[in-house]
C-alpha cells in the first residue's frame, strides 16, 4: 500500500526539539513502514521546504502521489483529503474541542471538528477516556457509532538511552506552557518541599509553544526558585538522556476536564527512559501506572516516599521501563492502525444534524474571510489612490515650481546670451587690434633677427681676424727669439 501521512511541524530527529503532531506521525510512519508498506509524509510549506500552503495545494499534491490510504494526523485538513475518495483515518490524539474553551475559540474549532470527522472513515484515539470522549461528537457528525469507529492507538515510548539515578534528587518536569496545562500550583508545593528538607531540584523542560496560537510568551510563567532550571526547547537526543538521568517525573497538573482525557508525549517519554511519574488520580495515567510512578494528591508525602526509599525508586523506574516495552511499543501500539490500512474498512455513516450546519459555517466564514479581504484590499486601494493623489499634487506644485524656475532660467539665458554678444563684439574689436599688433612685432622681430644675423657674422669675421693676427704674432716673437739667440739682435 502506499500511504500518505499529513501532519504539521518537522519530522523529528535528535539535533533538533519536535512537536507531539510531528513524532505522532513519524511513529505511524516507522510502524507502516515495517509492515512493509510505502509511506510518504506531507506537511506545511512553513514547516518544511515542499510543503503545502493551501487547501487545493495539499489537493493537488495528494493526488500526485495517489495513495491506497490516507493517515490524517491534523485534523483541519480531512475536509480537503476526502475530495479525493480515498479511506482515510483522523488522528483524534489531541482533545481539540475541550482545549478551544482555554484559547477563546470553540467556535472556529467545533467547526473544523465536525468537518473533519465528517471526513474520516475510521478514528484513532491515545487511550480509553479519550475515546469515549468523542463518541458523542462522532455520533453528532454522523457516524454509525452503533459499531465502535475508534481505534486505540496509544502513544509510542521511545527505547531510552541507559538508565542512570542520581545520588540526590533531581526531578524533571516539562511541557508546553498552554493555558489548559498549569503545573504551577504544583510545582510550587515542590519547590517548597525541597526547601523544608534542604535537598532537590527540578528541571523544566519546554515553554512557550513551538507551534500554536498561545502567543510568543505562553499562557503562564513559572516561578523564580533556586532549585528550579529552565531549559527550555532542548534537542530531542538531548531531551531523552536528561530523561534517563532525573530520578523521576513530575506531572501534577491543575485539574480541568482536558487533563482527565488527555495523555502527553513527555510522558511515553519518561517511561521509555525509565522514569517513574508522580501524577494526580485526576489524570488520564492513573489508568496507565500502576507501580510505574505514585498517583495521589498528597504532593508532599508522595515525594517523601520517593527521597527516602530509593530502592522502591529503583523497583518503580524499573516497572516504567518494562510499562514501555510491553504495552507502548511500535509495534503494540501501531498494530491497529497497521490492520486498517491492510483492510481499508470505511466506516459507515448518515448525515449528521450538525455537519451541514458546519459547512455552512465554514462557508459562511470563508464568504466572510473573502469580504474581509476584498475590504481590506478596497481600503488598501483607496490608501493608495489617497498617496496617489497627494503624489499628484505635490508633483502639480513642482512642476508649477519648475515652470516658474524655467522661465526665470530663460530670461537669464537671453540676458546672458546679449552679454555674450556684446562681449564677443568687444573681443573682436580687441582680436582685431591684437592681429595688427602681432603682425607689426612679428615684423620688427624678423628685422631685429636678420640684424642679429648680421652682427653674428660680423662677430664671426672678427674672430677670425684675431685668430690670424695671434697667429701672425706668435711667429713674429718666435723669429725675434731666433735672431736674439743668434746674436743678430742684442740689447744696449
């Protein structure tokens, strides 16, 4: 079979944090996978790179694929796959309806709800609560409950890394800071435990949500304490060797109908790494514990029982560990699912008393979306018509401006081009003259050069002469020293 899994959000991997829609759809991914089938996963174009962005974009890219089955793991985008006929399962492992009332948007979610279980042909829920708990809604959006359309799917527990207990007590607590969860009443009865025995800490694992619609800060902080650290989103590899490290997990939660039917993916975490959970009875795993962890209300004696008996801590971390391998492996928990793709059951059904009225809605806030659109582009238009004019006006001022400055420039100009004019008469009046004045010079330099030549030869001819006549007297004292040596000349 080849199938197709949407979801939202990256795949995990253990350099970086994941989302619990992203690791529920790896986990159907892997199972899938080794029953020997074709899987391909489909998210958001903001998630990942070629991914989806709209409705008819996840149409379109479904359809190339041409899948045997569809896996649904967010629930809004059933509507959209069912166009294409194919049997398709909703992941129901988020209790969306009983979160929307903490966030203000209950009627957008019923909405989406009931669409997108109008859509499924089969359901998977994380654990008994949970599944009774969309019976009723199923039935509302028309599906033949009379048989149960709802396969339990639990979450998967990972195979964590070694088991090590610290020597003191270090406990972790984590998860998103949505509005539905509030650990801090909680948590600060701990704090305040670990203050009275002088011994403890606690690391706090997550905050505010990496995809949802709580806002950048969450809904709540936790308290300042020096026994508390904040760590934050950490890698996923990261996450699963500080779990194997804590000596055991704190999970009380305020209590809200949410919390009863609803299971996290921390904790298929810490029982995969062996960490015994301390939980209120109120919480969906009271059903799931056993001697796995301590459920009770009693905050401070249940961690008295942990600090001062560590070998039953040993013996419960022991427990969480064979809890994950026998009952929330791939394997065990994926084999449902796995049977429906072989099969392909689809589920039937009759038209729910309520899911006409959803598409009307969705229509009508589509219809209402468009209007809101068109308007907001209308006021955007009629803003940029507004720049526009202001634009024209402040260009017919500079233009008048520039008109004015022309026509200033234009009488300079032909002020400056009669100056020119008359300047040019006036140069040629001067060049006239300057002609005449070169000529003239011109013509007493050739006289003084041919004076000058003449003088020049006249020079040379005397220089000549003068030459002959050293000459000449050079041979006359020569001949008078001859005669004198010859005694011819003698002096008186």
């Amino acid at each position: 079979m080849r199938i197709l899994i949407v979801h939202h959000g990256l795949l995990p991997a253990d350099d970086r944090p994941t989302t619990g829609g992203a690791l529920r759809a790896w986990h159907h991914g892997r199972a899938l996978l080794e029953a020997g089938h074709e899987v391909h996963w489909l998210t958001r174009a903001q998630d990942a790179p070629g991914g989806f962005a709209t409705p008819a974009d996840l149409v379109r890219r479904a359809r190339a694929l041409r899948p045997d089955r569809i896996v649904c793991v967010q629930p809004e985008e059933a509507p959209a796959l069912a166009t294409l006929g194919v049997p398709m399962a909703v992941d129901l492992y988020a209790p969306r309806l009983l979160e929307a009332p903490f966030e203000g948007t209950l009627a957008r979610e019923a909405m989406h709800t009931l669409r997108a279980l109008a859509a499924g042909d089969v359901f998977l829920a994380s654990n008994p609560r949970q599944r009774w708990s969309w019976l009723g809604v199923l039935a509302l959006a028309g599906v033949d409950v009379r048989t149960d359309p709802v396969l339990l799917v639990p979450l998967v527990a990972p195979e964590g890394p070694r088991r090590r207990i610290p020597r003191t007590l270090h406990l972790v607590a984590g998860g998103a800071a949505w509005p539905w969860q509030d650990p801090r009443p909680a948590l600060e009865r701990v704090l305040a435990w670990m203050d009275r025995r002088g011994e403890g800490r606690v690391t706090w694992y997550g905050g505010a949500p990496l995809i949802g619609e709580s806002g950048p800060e969450g809904a709540w902080t936790l308290p300042e304490h020096p026994r508390l650290r904040v760590a934050g989103w950490v890698p996923r590899g990261e996450l699963l060797r500080a779990y194997a490290s804590a000596s055991a997990a704190v999970d009380w939660m305020a209590p809200n109908p949410e919390r009863s039917v609803a299971l996290a993916f921390r904790h298929a975490d810490y029982l995969g790494c062996g960490l015994p959970i301390l939980t209120g009875p109120d919480s969906a795993l009271a059903d799931l514990l056993g001697e796995a962890g301590w459920v009770g209300e009693d905050v401070e004696g249940i961690l008295d029982a942990v600090a001062d008996h560590p070998e039953e801590l040993r013996r419960r971390s022991r427990n969480a560990r064979r809890l994950a391998r026998e009952r929330l492996s791939l394997a065990a928990c994926e084999a449902p699912l796995v049977r429906w793709v072989e099969a392909g059951t689809r589920h039937p059904r009759a038209e729910g008393p309520l899911v006409e009225a959803a598409r009307h809605e969705a229509r009508a806030r589509e219809a209402v979306a468009r209007a809101e659109a068109a308007e907001e582009r209308a006021a955007r238009a009629e803003a940029e018509v507004a720049r526009k004019r202001e634009e024209v006006a402040a260009l017919t001022a500079r233009l008048q401006a520039t008109e004015g400055t022309v026509e200033r420039l234009a009488r300079a100009v032909d002020e400056v081009a009669g100056f020119k004019r008359e300047a040019i008469a006036v140069l040629g009046g001067r060049s006239e003259r300057a002609l005449r004045s070169l000529a003239e010079a011109e013509r007493e330099i050739a006289i003084l050069r041919a004076d000058v030549e003449k003088k020049s030869a006249e020079l040379a001819a005397m220089d000549e002469l003068r030459a002959r006549l050293e000459n000449d007297l050079r041979h006359l004292r020569a001949e008078v020293e001859r005669l004198r040596r010859r005694g011819i000349l003698r002096r008186g």
